[in-house]
C-alpha cells in the first residue's frame, strides 16, 4: 500500500509592495516606503507601484534610493518586520555594486 502523500503547500498569500519593503527592512518605516512609491522611485516588474500594488515570489522591484538603485527579486512574502537576517531572507539582491568615488591625487 502507498503511503499517504501531504498535499503540497499552498503559495504564499501576495502582499502589498509598501508592507513589503518595510517587511524586508528597505525602509525604515512604512510611510517611508509609501511616500518612495508615491513618488516614483519603485518599479515592480518594469512598471510604476503604488504602496497598494502587490507583489509575489518572483517579482522583480526597482528601488531608487538616493544615489543607489537597487534591484531586488522576491523570494519570500511577508506582512510583519522580523529580525534583520529574516529580512535578508525575502529577496535576491541583483543590484549593480555602487560607484566608487574618484580618487584624488595630492
């Protein structure tokens, strides 16, 4: 006889972007990462998020955050802030390393 097989778990329940961004500790606080939103300075998947937009595993963000853009691809979802190596945990980071200032000779 076969052994019973679990069923298999059920996708992770899509989030919004701004609950997101804090969740994953891009931001420091979430009216923080509704006003980048607001403001233009998140893509999901190419195209303009505002904070209500949701996103799931496997959706591709662009954040411009001074000087830096980041690019950062979903691999997990979650509402609550956790500790930062959790945090670290919800996405692949595929950003461009940062410009290193020239040097200057003496």
């Amino acid at each position: 006889m076969n052994a019973p097989v679990d069923p298999p778990a059920p996708a992770p329940e899509p989030v919004r972007v701004d609950k997101w961004l804090w969740a994953a500790r891009i931001y420091k606080t979430r009216a923080l990462a509704q006003e980048a939103c607001r403001g233009g300075h998140v893509t999901v998947n190419g195209h303009g998020a505002q904070p209500a937009k949701v996103v799931r595993v496997g959706d591709r963000l662009e954040i411009r955050r001074d000087e830096r853009r980041l690019i950062l691809e979903v691999a997990g979802v979650a509402e609550r802030r956790g500790p930062a190596p959790a945090a670290r945990q919800l996405y692949v980071d595929h950003s461009p390393p940062p410009r290193r200032a020239p040097r200057v000779r003496s």
